[in-house]
C-alpha cells in the first residue's frame, strides 16, 4: 500500500506540467463555449434588429411610395389649372381685342356721324383759357391729425359716376396752343389736389384710399408726408412744407415693434428725410434720418447680406417665406445712396460700412452671365441662389445705383463704373429683344429662357442708359443713347395702343403679337418709371416729343386716375369706364407729379449736374469734393477700382 501511494506520487510529480496543460485546455474550452453562446444570442438580437430594421424600410417605402403618387396627383392637378389658366388668358386677350375693336368702330362712326352735322360743332366756339382750381378744403391743425367722417365705400365694381373730380387741364380755345408754363401750372394743382386730399382724410397716416376718402398704414410711418416733402419744396409751396416739416418733429416716431421693410422704409422714408435735408439744411431732419438708419441697420447680422425686414424697435431681422429664406437683389442693392449720403453729412463711417460692403460683395461673387446679377441671394451664406434675371421686379434699382453711385462721388469711384459698363453688356447680349415691328424691349429670363416681355418697372431703364450715355459713362455713348431712346419708344407705345392711353404693368411680345397685356397684368397704379424716361430724355436731348408723351401721360392721367379725393390707380388700362384700387400710392407724389414737373420746368430747377435722384426721386446733392479730402474711414468703402 506504501509503495503504491508513493508510486502514484511519483507519477503526480513527474507529470506535473501534463495536468498543468490539461487545466489549461478546459478552461479554454469552457471559455469558448461561453463566447459561442454568447455570439449565438448576439446573432439573435442581431437578427431581431435586421427584421424590425427590414420592416421600417418596407413601411418607409410604402410611405415613399404614397407621396410620390400624390404629387404625381398635384403635378396633374397643377398642370389642369395651368391649362385652365392659359385657356382664360387666350379668352380674356380674345375678348380685349374684340372690346377694343369695338371701341375703334365707335370712334370711327362718332367721327362719321360729327362730319355730317350741318351745325358748327361747339368746341370751334372761342373759350378763353383758364385753370380749375382744385376745391379749397380746410387745413388741418399743426401736428395734429384731422378727423373726418369715413364715407361709405363705392362697389368697386360699379364705382358711381361722381366720384372722379373735374380735370386740373386747362381748357384751350381752337387753334391755341397750351404754353410750357399751362402745362406746368396744371401739374401743381394736380399735385396739390392730392396733397390736399390727403391731408382732408388721411393725414399723419401712410396713404389714401380715394374711394372709401379714408387712410392705410403699412409702415406706420406717414409715408406720404415724408414722401412729399421735397417735391413740396420743389414746387415752391413753403407753407405745405412747413406743416409737414412740423409733423414730423412732433409725431414721426421710429420706436415701432413692427417688421418694415428694409428697402421701402430706406428710399422713401431715410430718402425722403435726408432730400428735406439737402434742400433746406434743417438739422431736424438728419436728426430723424439718423435714428431711423440705427434702428434699420440691426438687419445686418454677421453676414454681408442683409435680412429682408427689421422690427424697427427690438432689432429683429426677418426674411419672407416666399424667397425660401433669401434677400432680394434690388432691395439690397438699393441702400447704399442714402447710408453714403447720411455717413458723409454726419462724417461717421458706421452708417455706410456695412450697405457699401453689399456692393463689394456681390462684385465678387461669379456669376454665368457678364454683368447679370441673380434675383436672390441667400441671406446666410451670401451666394447667389438661382439664375433669373430681370431689370424689371426684384432686379431695377441695383443697376441703377452702379451709376448713380459713380455719378454722386463726382466720377471719382471707377470700381462702379466698371461694374456698370459689364451689366450695360450684359443687358445688351442677353436682355435686349427686337419685336416683329422693330420695337426694341428689355426682357428678363426665367430659368435659363428668355421671357419675350417688359415690365412697367423696367421702364426706367431708358432714362437709365440715357443718364450714362450724357455723362460718357460707357466709351460706347451713341449705342447707349441709341437703346434709350428705343426702349423709352416702347414704353411710350405700351400706352399709346390701351383705350386708355395709360401702360399697363406688364405687356408681351409673340411673333407676330406686340404688346399683348397678359391676364392680371392689366392694371395702372400710379407708377413713375415711364415718366421718368420721359424726363431724363427731355435734360438730355431736348427733344420736344419727350414732352408731348408726358402730356399725354397726364391728361390720361387725370382723365382716368383722378377723383374727387386724389388720384386712384385702376384695373385694367383697357377697359372704359375704369375700376379703380383705391389707393393713392406715397410714390405719386414723390415721383410721378415730380417728373411731370420738372419735364415742364427749366433745366437749372434740379439741374442733373449737381443732383442724383435715388430710385424713389429723392434728389440728393452730389458730393463734388477731392477723394483725398473726404474722412478717409468713408473713402475706404468706395470702390475706387
């Protein structure tokens, strides 16, 4: 028994390192079947995972699926009233054509009917020319709005036929001919019988509705007032201009929590102010202009591009949904006169920096089409967004300032110049259109494709090149004079060929079809741009027929437009009797009366030489001091290459 347990001791120990082995080989073993498992139930979950992942999708397809069937049903459901819609355009141009055919037949048997009378006609009785005065209505008090009672609204479908008030025209014997100061006169008391108007139902709020002889209020501002203030001026009517220099000290407050826009508070009211300013050196006014530029410069954030709107009291910017979160060319590109002024006549820098920055910015930025700047930009990243183009809507007023700001440093600043002479290219190569007849028009594109029309806005376009050509902006001159001209013909005959005598805000060209006026592109709202290309022809030619087609623009004017309160736009420049909007746009007494004015007036009232005129003709004095001589901090902004 001894010599066993020490036999199995021996074994034990010289195999020692056997067992060892052995224990080693189990432990392993047991840890891979536990890892075996382990993976067995993560394969498990795995798999549970993969089907209810298999699942999701399937539901996401499905879901996928649905929504593409039903804009598949929207897209035919869009493209059903496209149709729809081209169907009542081709109905609605067919019936205009019928009307107006109708009309020329009635003219052309009046005519035939008036040579067969055997009586002398009454308008060959000698009448001794006199002007109507427009009629008096009480002043109201200094700083204090008046009340009037609101009158009951008219159908605007059926306005009665007493609410159009006696023409400002004076009547004219046969064979006498109106003088330059006749015509004049007739456009002051025009333009004092909306002014008047105004003040009898709608004064210290933005505009008049003339049917209704009550007021609106979308800035909250007393839009028409700041407006109005320097064609007050330039008429000469000093009383008028006091007791709205007074309003304005007493009642014009910019701390509204209200999102105004941008653009329009800038031209009309920061321009209004600072105009009022530049004729009559009252500090008031640049007082007023600064803490409105304060409060509209929190629009800018912390990129170059401003937002599209600014709560004027708690700073905050917005733009509008419709834009898809992006600025528009035209409002952005249209500060820059008015801050530069202000920065200059307040020698702080702060209020220019950043609206010049907007123009050194889109400068850099590459575009497809020499000179052609894209109607959006986004406000975040400040690219361009798109590749429309238009001098019309959204586009007008930034190629504009390219010159305007060249004009108002004294030619000093070529880097706008330079910009200006590539979009006048541009515009040539890839806007400008000839119609079947030979009339040249500028059109616009929707992505990538060439619209074969023109807008009203872009009417002013001709005054524009004119402008350049007369300052030798471009080496090109007779070629630029030439396209004005020729675009301001056009414009001219958008409203000789209406009824009405009066262009609609959009007409079109196809083939042989010229200046078609497209379903909701009927309407007149008192706008100035084809005026004003009468005007800027008229100082830089002196071509008499300048002035004949603005005569003829005010007459229809007040033929049509004019009522016993103000001046209303109206619905369809082709149809007789007008509808009227009910509204008397601020701009008609800022722009429109104003141009009409000046077209009658000597070239040293205004003169364009010392003068530039912002978008909304607000003259501002040109700034004819040395670069070297300005604050330096300002003169950094320029774009002097």
């Amino acid at each position: 028994c001894t010599m066993d347990n020490k036999r199995l001791q021996r074994f034990i120990l010289d195999n020692k390192q056997s067992y060892y082995f052995i224990a080693a080989f189990v432990i392993m073993v047991v840890v891979l079947i536990i890892l075996l498992l382990s993976a067995m139930g993560m394969n498990s979950q795995y798999e549970r995972e993969a089907t209810k992942i298999r699942d999701q999708g399937n539901q996401l397809r499905e879901l996928l699926k649905i929504e593409m069937l039903q804009k598949q049903r929207l897209k035919n459901q869009y493209n059903d009233v496209l149709d729809t819609i081209k169907k009542a355009d081709e109905t609605i141009s067919l019936q205009n054509d019928i009307v107006s055919d109708k009309y020329t037949q009635m003219n052309n048997l009046q005519k035939a009917l008036d040579n067969t009378k055997a009586t002398k006609p009454v308008v060959n009785v000698p009448v001794a020319p006199i002007q109507i005065p427009p009629a008096p209505v009480a002043k109201p008090v200094v700083n204090v709005p008046v009340a009037q009672p609101i009158a009951q609204p008219p159908s605007l479908v059926n306005p009665p036929v007493n609410v159009q008030a006696p023409v400002s025209i004076p009547v004219q014997a046969p064979g006498q001919k109106l003088t330059i100061d006749d015509k004049r006169n007739a456009v002051k008391q025009g333009f004092l019988h909306a002014w008047d108007s105004y003040k009898t139902y709608a004064w210290g709020t933005d505009e008049l509705n003339p049917l209704k002889k009550t007021h609106k209020n979308w800035l909250d501002l007393g839009v028409t007032i700041v407006d109005a203030l320097d064609t007050l001026w330039i008429m000469g009517l000093r009383e008028d201009f006091q007791l709205a220099r007074d309003w304005i000290e007493a009642n014009l407050s910019f701390d509204k929590n209200r999102s105004v826009s941008f653009f329009e508070t800038t031209i009309r009211e920061l321009g209004g102010l600072l105009s009022a300013y530049e004729f009559s050196r009252d500090k008031m006014f640049l007082d007023k202009a600064e803490d409105l530029a304060q409060r509209l410069l929190k629009a800018f954030s912390d990129t170059p591009i401003p937002f599209a709107a600014i709560n004027l009291s708690t700073g905050r910017g917005t733009s509008p949904a419709w834009t898809g979160g992006s600025s528009i060319l035209s409002e952005i590109g249209t500060l820059q006169l008015e801050f530069l002024y202000l920065a200059y006549h307040t020698n702080d820098y702060s209020y220019a920096e950043k609206p010049m920055n907007v123009f050194k910015h889109l400068d850099s930025l590459p575009k497809s089409v020499e000179g052609l700047y894209p109607l959006y930009i986004n406000q975040a990243s400040g690219n361009f967004k798109g590749n429309d183009y238009s001098i019309g809507a959204l586009g007008d007023s930034f190629y504009e300032y390219m010159l305007k700001l060249w004009l108002f440093t004294d030619k000093q600043c070529n880097g706008y110049r330079r910009m200006y002479q590539e979009s006048a290219r541009g515009m040539m190569s890839t806007l400008v259109q000839t119609s079947h007849s030979g009339y040249r028009y500028m059109a616009q594109t929707s992505r990538g494709s060439v619209q074969q029309k023109m807008e009203h806005l872009t009417c002013f376009s001709g005054g524009m090149f004119a402008l350049g050509a007369s300052e030798d902006i471009d080496p090109h001159k007779s070629d630029h004079f030439d396209l004005a001209a020729d675009l301001t013909e056009t414009c001219h005959e958008s409203y000789d060929r209406t009824p009405t005598k009066i262009g609609p805000e959009t007409f079109e060209f196809k083939g042989t079809n010229e200046f078609i006026v497209p379903a909701g592109s009927s309407y007149y709202i008192l706008r100035p741009e084809v005026i004003e290309s009468y005007f800027v022809l008229w100082r830089t030619t002196h071509d008499p027929k300048y002035r004949d087609w603005a005569w003829e623009a005010f007459q229809a004017i007040e033929k049509h437009c004019k009522m016993e309160a103000g001046y209303s736009g109206i619905r369809n420049v082709a149809q007789i009797p007008v509808v009227h909007d009910d509204t008397q746009q601020s701009f008609f007494l800022a722009e429109t009366m104003k141009y009409l004015y000046l077209i009658f007036s000597d070239d040293d009232l205004v003169p364009l030489s010392e003068y530039v005129f912002n978008t909304e003709a607000h003259p501002l004095g040109k700034i004819k001091l040395p670069l070297n001589e300005w604050n330096q901090d300002i003169r950094s902004l320029l774009m002097e290459e």
